[in-house]
C-alpha cells in the first residue's frame, strides 16, 4: 500500500473529512488532498501531529520504505516536539 493510501485510509478510519485535518495542521484543504493523492509529502515536521491526530504508530506510515529510509524519518520524527 502506497504512503498517500495510508494517510487517506487512516484518516477515514478515524472519521475525519480533510477539511478537519486541514484545519487540525493549519493547512489549506486542498493541501490534505494533494498529499492523499500523491501530488505532494507531508512536511516531516507535520508527521508527529498527523500520526497524533490518527491515533497511529508513525512506523505505519513508512512500511513501503527500507529500513534505512524508515530509520532516518523516524529519528527526525524523535528529534520533533509535538506542542
């Protein structure tokens, strides 16, 4: 399964329309589509606050990455507060 699948999945399984993560993540609406439909990546930095807000584990996100790829996010993912 592709990332832009996972984040639309997710989001669905949690019961939010994208305008909520839109609004959640201070982004434009359309800003949640073009990431659901792999026209853009969610900034790194905005991952702990979407991971937060799914209610997920961040390594679900990454499981179409290698090991390496997958280590360096999630230690950037650490390295952020969540506020």
């Amino acid at each position: 399964m592709s990332f832009e699948k996972r984040l639309k999945d997710y989001r669905i399984l949690k019961g939010l329309k994208q305008q909520e993560v839109a609004e959640a993540l201070n982004k434009k609406n359309n800003t949640i589509s073009d990431w659901e439909n792999g026209k853009a990546k969610p900034d790194v930095e905005l991952l702990p606050k979407l991971c937060k807000l799914y209610g997920i584990n961040p390594d679900l996100l990454f499981e179409e990455f290698d090991d390496q790829e997958k280590t360096t996010l999630l230690k950037d993912m650490v390295s952020l507060k969540i506020k």
